[in-house]
C-alpha cells in the first residue's frame, strides 16, 4: 500500500451515515421527543414500508433475525422429534434456532458457483431422514447466501411434494429478486435481519418476518411479545420478548431511503469484480433471473494455500477481506455431533478456497481499481 493510498474499509458505515444524516437525525430526534422506544410509531412505519418494498403481505418486525427464524419454527409448533432440513454452508443461526427448539438440524449440501442450497441433495436428505425412520421431516429453511436468491421454485416444489414448512432464511439478502419479483413471498414465512453490517442494517440487532398469512402474522405478534393475547396480560402461549426499539426502526426508514441507490452502487462493483477478476480467479456464478443484494462478493481461489497466500497479499496491500465461512457448520463442534455422517464435499471444499473482498456503496471507483489490481498481482 503506498503512503498516500487511504485503507479501504471492508464496510463503511461512517461514510453512509454521513450521506443520511439530516434525515437520521430528524427521525431520531422525533423518537426522542415521543419517548416511545419499543414498538413505536416508527415500528408500525417501517413495517409497513418494508412490506411495501417486498410486495409481502404483513410484516412483523422482530429483535434479530435469529429470533425471526425462532419465532417462524416456534409457530409450527418444531420441536423434539422433528428434522429441519437447511444448508450446511450458512452462518450458525440457521442451524442454531432449530436446536434451541429441540429440533435436529439436518445439513444439506450447495451449488459450488452460487453457493446456494442444491434442491438435488435436499430431495435425498428428505429421503434418508424418511428412510431412518427416527426423524419427522417438518422443515426446510432455505437460505439466500451472500445477497443472491436460493432456487425458491425448486424450494417451494420440494417442500409442497413432502409436505414440510418452507422457512426463507433472507439475513443476508433483503432486496434481491427473482424472476422479476422481490424475495419475501416465495416461501410460507420469510424471516431477514437488519445487524449492521447487512445490506439494510440498523444501529444495532433487528430483523423481521414476511408472510402471506394472517393468521401466522397474528402468531408472530404474538410470540414476540410473551405470547401475549388481544390485551396485554392475557398470555396464550409461552412466546419469548423479540420486539424491536423505535430508534433501530427510525434508523432503518431513514437508510430505506436509499437502500435502492445502494442495491444498484452494489451491483455496479459486483460487474466491475466480474469483469476484471473472471480470468483470475473464480467469480461468484449469478443465479438465473436474479438480482443480488451483494452482502458478500466471495471468490473462489483454487485451494487453501492459494486462498491464504491471496489473503495476507491483499492485507499487505491495504485491502480487507473476510472468509465467509471457515468450516461448514456440520464441522463445527457445536453442530457434528448432530450431523449423521452424511458427504457434504461442496461445502468443505468452499470452505478451505473462499475469499470474500469489500462491497458496499460507499467504495469509490479507485478503491475498487485498487482491490481488483492488487487481486490481480496476488493470482498472478
Ligand atoms: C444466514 C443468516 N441467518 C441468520 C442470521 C442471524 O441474524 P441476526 O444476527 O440478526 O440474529 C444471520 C446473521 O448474520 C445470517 O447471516
């Protein structure tokens, strides 16, 4: 890195807050002045604009997005007994949630170029769960990996043939579409996460709930908030508290503002990477008829050496980079006892070659001429 080159951040979010600041000081001053800090005015607001933005029915907005997948299992009633049914190369929350339910995960492979659940592998873990006999299939979370859209068609068949609830894993990827339409409507509940580092990301943990029913939106409302009935100490069910403050809503109508502007200064630096790395290194394949939200824009170099070798490069040259994720979660110690032994090879072989470089609005044209030119000199 010469002396006068700036670090670039892997994520900015100074920079972004410097672009919204009128208005975000405006929002949270009114927060401030009313003194309702959970589940406000600002809550309802932003619920309803971010079904608006995904064309969802009803949206519940939550605390996180591990407790929006929790609330979506804890409303089918998923527990002890039941097999739930999502990908192996996904951060832990997917896994985590079934398991605090009593529910056991079962891990399915990926599609080694976008990274997505493989509808193949599911369709034979649904196979060998039913074959072993000691499981119930109840669950398939599919996960929208690093901004793009899983195969929600396949999805949706997969889990209509079987007979099991279709839970979108959309933490990463809120704003990508497919096939023309936004993701939050493809599965029977969609669950996202506004944690600050993700494409919408607030000041702090928040996440929300999609779905078409209404009676399921009524379970959500209920659930996080003590399971809570139509008064306020009439409790129904055990539910859990997973509500969100005011202030993270004020902060997120405030960057839903841009959040368009954002996707498409994404997508610009997504094609700027595809375009100079695609002889390099391997770029992340698009899924069909999709856009991206662009989360992650992960490469793939040719094995663990390579990957780590391109890794300490970058460093030395001032460009960040993160490895999303280290070990397939059926590695973890937290998860293998679970896992029944079950070949997952995609995932242990992205795991070993992944490298993800910075993408957010907030990198400028030189920073982005800079990390392709110093991905270049690695791989060379
Ligand atoms: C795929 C996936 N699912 C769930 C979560 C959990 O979201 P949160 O951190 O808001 O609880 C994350 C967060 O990183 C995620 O990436």
């Amino acid at each position: 890195m010469s002396n006068t080159s700036r670090a670039i951040p892997f994520l900015d979010l100074k920079a972004q807050q410097a672009r919204i600041a009128v208005d975000l000081r405006r929002r949270l001053d009114t927060v401030l002045e009313h003194c309702q800090f959970v589940l406000g005015p600002e809550v309802r607001e932003l619920e309803a604009e971010l079904a608006r933005f995904c064309g969802a029915k009803h949206c519940v907005s939550v605390s996180s997005g591990t407790d929006a997948l929790q609330i979506a299992l804890m409303a089918e009633e998923i527990g002890r007994g039941d097999a739930v049914f999502l990908p192996a190369f996904t951060y832990t929350a997917t896994a985590e949630v079934p398991l605090l339910l009593g529910a056991t995960p079962v891990f399915v492979d990926v599609d080694p170029r976008t990274f997505q659940i493989d509808p193949a592998h599911l369709v034979k873990r649904i196979e060998d769960v039913r074959a072993a006999g000691t499981l119930k299939p109840r669950a398939i979370i599919g996960v929208d990996l690093f901004g793009q859209p899983a195969d929600w068609p396949a999805l949706v068949a997969i889990a209509r043939q079987n007979d099991l609830f279709l839970l979108d894993d959309l933490a990463q990827s809120f704003g990508a579409s497919l096939n023309g339409t936004m993701i939050g409507t493809q599965a029977d509940a969609t669950a996202t996460s506004f944690f600050p580092s993700k494409p919408l990301g607030a000041y702090g943990d928040g996440g929300a709930l999609f779905t078409e029913s209404e009676e399921r939106a009524d379970l959500y409302r209920s659930l996080r908030t003590h399971g809570e009935g139509k008064t306020r100490y009439e409790v129904l069910r055990t539910g859990m508290n997973g509500r969100l403050d005011s202030i993270q809503a004020a902060v997120l109508l405030a960057k839903l503002g841009v959040f368009k502007e954002e996707l498409e200064a994404r997508e610009r630096i997504a094609c700027v990477y595809d375009q100079r790395l695609g002889n390099a290194v391997t770029t992340p394949k698009r899924v069909a008829n999709s856009t991206s939200a662009w989360a992650i824009y992960a490469i793939l170099l040719p094995d663990e050496a390579a990957r780590d070798r391109t890794q300490a490069a970058l460093r030395a040259d001032g460009v960040p980079t993160a490895i999303y994720y280290p070990r397939p979660l059926h590695r973890q110690p937290a998860y293998s006892a679970q896992h029944d032994g079950s070949a997952l090879p995609i995932s242990e072989n992205l795991a070993g070659r992944i490298l993800a470089l910075p993408i957010h609005p907030d990198l400028t044209d030189e920073d982005v001429g800079r990390i392709c030119d110093a991905v270049l000199a690695a791989a060379a």
